[in-house]
C-alpha cells in the first residue's frame, strides 16, 4: 500500500456520473455564481475593512483589495481548471488525490474543516454580534450569560462590558438553523442563498450609490500615508499588510468548487462560477472601500468592527442604519450556508474514498443529502461557535485557506506534467507562471500570520496525519481494492 497512490482521473469521472445513486446535479451556472457570492461578501468586507485602513493602509485600503484579489485570482484560475476537468464533490481534496497521492489528498481535506468548518463558526459569532446591536435598537436585550463565550469581552452599543458569559447561543442557533436547512436539499439552500445574495448586493450598491455623493476628497490625503518606520504600518508595506488582513474578505470562492458533483454543467459553469463571483465580488470590495474611506477618515476606523454603520452615519440617511444591519446579517448567513455546504461535501466525498467511517457519506433516502455529515458539522460548528472568540477562530481560517490555495496550484503544475492530453474545457493560461505567482502570494500572506496560527496549524495537522495512518490507510477504498 501506497501512501502517494494517486486516484486514476478515469475512477474520478465515473464517480461523478453516478448522480442518480448521489448528489442530485440542481445547480446552473448563475447559481454557481451565486453559490461564490454568497459565500465570498460577509465578514471581510462589513468588519475588517475599517480596521485594514486604520492599522495598515489608509485609503489604500483599496489597493489591499486588489493585491488580495490578484493571490486569490492566481489560485482561482487553477481550481477553474481542476474543477472543469474533475466535476467531483470535494474541492482541493479531490484534485490533490488525483495529482499528488491520497496522503497528501488527506492532508488537504483535514486542512479544508480549519476553511470551511471553523469559517462557518467565525462568521456566526460575527452574525451574533450584529444581531445583538438589531435587538438592541428595539429594546430586546438578552441575558449576558448566553451572548457571549467564556474566554472573551464583549462591549455593546449601549456601553456595557461583559468579561466572558457561559456560551454564545445566538451563533449556536444561526449554525443549526442552516445545517437543518442543508439536510433539505441543495436546491432549497441555493434559492434560499441567491434570495440573500441579491439582498446584501443590493445593499452594498446602495451604500456606494448614496455614499458617493456624500464623499469628502479630503479624507483622501494623503492616499497612501507614509510609513512610521514599521514593516506594516503604513506605505506599501502597509498596503500588503492590510492584503493580509482583507484576505479573509476572499476567503470561500473555491467553496463553488466543493458543489462540482451538484452542478448541471460543471464543465461550463465550474468557471464561472469561481472567476464570475471573483470578478464580481473584487469590483464590489474596491468601490464600498473607497466610499467608505471618503465619508471617515481612515484614523477613525481604529478598533471598530463595524465600519460601515460608523461610515454610513455620515451619510444622514439614518432611518436606513436598521436596513443596513438586516442586510449584514442576510449576508453572514448566505456565507455560513455556503461554508457548511462545503464542508459537508468534503466528508462526503473522503469516506467514499474510505478515508473515513461509512457514517459520513450516508445519503438521506427522500432530501438525497449527506445528512448524518451535516447534523455531525451541526455539532461540531456550534461547540466552537458558541465557545472559541472569534480573533483565535479567523486566523486558523486563513492559514487553512491559504495553505489550500497553494497546493491547488502546485497540483495544477503536477497534472500538466503527467496528463497533458487529458480533456480540460478550461485551462489555466500562462502556465507556470500562474500557479508559480500564486504559490508566492499566498505563501507571503501566510508568513504574514501570527506565529499562533502556525502552531495551531501543525498541531491540527498532526491531529489529522495521527487519524490518518489510524484508520484512513486502512480503510482506503484505493490501497484496500477488496474492501
């Protein structure tokens, strides 16, 4: 038995035609897009855009975004090519299989839960504290105790400071309400997903629509403050710092690619689906950054996490701040649907490979869904939602991203060298270069990173390689043919 055994591309193909005995393909290419949307505009843009101009780039900000989408346009471009070529459920996991060998397919599927697992409870908990400032203007106050986790501070709007409460039950609900929904059925969770796609596009067009006219061009100077002498801290050192920062604004546009085996016409729309919401979602980001930054002076930014609603005031359409947050909270809940999505489809497609117990890739008889993988993300999502502060929780989540994107892109270089006849409806262009680039930026991001988030990485890492060679090797539909 082989530890580096790739899946013949042959196997791949067959197993995605078996639609009729698995997931049911409901998915077009325009809910494809949708599907990268939902998942991409959340968290990043509607809290970590005030803070990235405050601490590292000013109004630069926007060209933070660019640099961010460039690394993830690089990544995006080879996981197009994956996708076309291998229409599976299962994202990076599925191509590493068939380029680098089931231990390094493992490697990546472990390290998707820190993605799209933890992303889901990151945002959740982001998705609970917008609630809270909703209830608040209604008067509706919730008991402390079941607000907040226990290892955090939690200051409300009305100036209250709870140092630590017991669980966050609010995110607890957010994520259990949507993994039911899961269970449903793919094509009720899409349409649910592209009715609150259009509600948060619509808002962000409606706070760059109204707050253009509002913008004071002396906010714009300078546009790139010089540095204070610290790597980071302004200047275009502090441009790619705040690329860092903004990342997590990007992450889930390769969660499209984990709906491959649910798609109508993946060769076609997996494409468009990662690049179409790409595009899309990067013109959105570097136009609400640039209103944002013209209506508040970036310095005012420092320490708010919730910079729209401040920049929005400034406005005077103040009837439309409970709007705005409505929206928000739309938006956060299209990105854990879309991050549970992902992660279910990623179980599902490992413990068809054997890698792991039969439980998670069991198929609800009527919703034909991997329901016992959903109620178990149920679980596992809500203990760290509702227990784990969300600093601790958003840096995982992009070391785990990241480290994914680099090794999509070096498996695109891997599958061009063992299989260049192969049929590919897209292909990724300038090939070395491209995933060459990617594998630097996404690199730099991650060195980028506190030195916590490389030890929580290989700890986890060790976790999984641990399980691995406990019952994955063993079990491996691959290396164990008779089992």
């Amino acid at each position: 038995m082989s530890i580096w055994k790739t899946k013949p591309l042959s196997v791949l193909l067959d197993e995605a035609s078996e639609s009729e005995k698995g997931l049911k393909r409901t998915l077009s290419s325009r809910s494809l897009v949708a599907l990268g949307v939902g998942a991409i505009i959340g968290a990043g843009l509607f809290s970590l855009t005030g803070i990235a101009a405050a601490e590292h780039a000013g109004p630069a900000v926007t060209l933070s975004f660019v640099l961010a989408a460039v690394g993830c346009a690089f990544a995006g471009l080879c996981y197009a090519e994956f996708a076309s070529m291998i229409p599976v459920a299962g994202s990076a996991y599925t191509y590493s299989y068939a380029t680098m060998g089931e231990f390094m397919a493992w490697i990546i599927g472990w390290d998707l839960v820190l993605e799209y697992a933890l992303g889901a409870a990151t945002v959740g908990v982001s998705w609970s504290r917008y609630l809270l400032e909703l209830l608040n203007k209604y008067g509706i106050h919730l008991p402390h105790d079941f607000i907040c986790s226990p290892w955090e501070t939690l200051k409300l709007s009305d100036g209250t400071v709870i140092e630590g409460g017991i669980v966050n039950l609010p995110a607890i609900f957010i994520v259990s309400m949507l993994s039911l929904l899961l269970i449903r059925g793919t094509k009720e969770s899409a349409s649910l997903n592209n009715f609150l796609v259009v509600v948060k596009v619509a808002v962000v067009l409606v706070f760059i629509i109204l707050g253009w006219s509002f913008i004071d061009t002396a906010n714009y100077t300078p546009y790139i403050p010089e540095n204070t002498g610290v790597f980071g801290e302004f200047g275009w050192s502090g441009i790619a710092a705040g690329a860092g920062t903004v990342f997590f604004a990007f992450i889930g546009f390769d969660a499209v690619s984990t709906a491959a085996q649910e798609a109508k016409n993946p060769q076609k729309g997996m494409p468009i689906g990662i690049l179409g919401s790409l595009i899309i979602c990067t013109l959105l980001y570097v136009f609400f950054a640039h209103v944002m930054t013209g209506l508040v002076n970036y310095k005012e930014f420092a320490g708010d996490a919730k910079p729209a609603a401040t920049a929005f005031a400034k406005t005077g359409y103040d009837f439309l701040q409970t709007g705005l947050i409505v929206a928000i909270l739309a938006g956060y809940t299209s990105v854990i649907l879309v991050m549970l999505l992902g992660q279910s489809r990623v179980f599902y497609t490992m413990s068809k490979d054997g890698l792991l117990p039969p439980f998670f890739s069991s198929i609800h008889s009527k919703f034909r869904t991997p329901w016992k993988t959903n109620l178990f993300f149920l679980v596992f999502v809500s203990l760290f939602a509702g227990l784990v502060p969300v600093s601790d929780l958003g840096h995982m989540v992009s070391i785990g991203t990241l480290l994914a994107f680099v090794l999509v892109c070096i498996g695109v270089m891997v599958m061009r060298k063992r299989m260049p006849d192969a049929p590919r409806s897209f292909r990724t262009p300038l090939v070395p270069f491209v995933p060459i680039a990617g594998i630097v930026i996404c690199l730099a991001l991650m060195y980028s990173l506190p030195n916590e988030s490389w030890v929580r990485l290989v700890v986890w890492m060790a976790l999984g390689v641990a399980i691995y060679f406990v019952y994955g090797k063993k079990n491996s539909k691959l290396n164990n043919p008779e089992k």
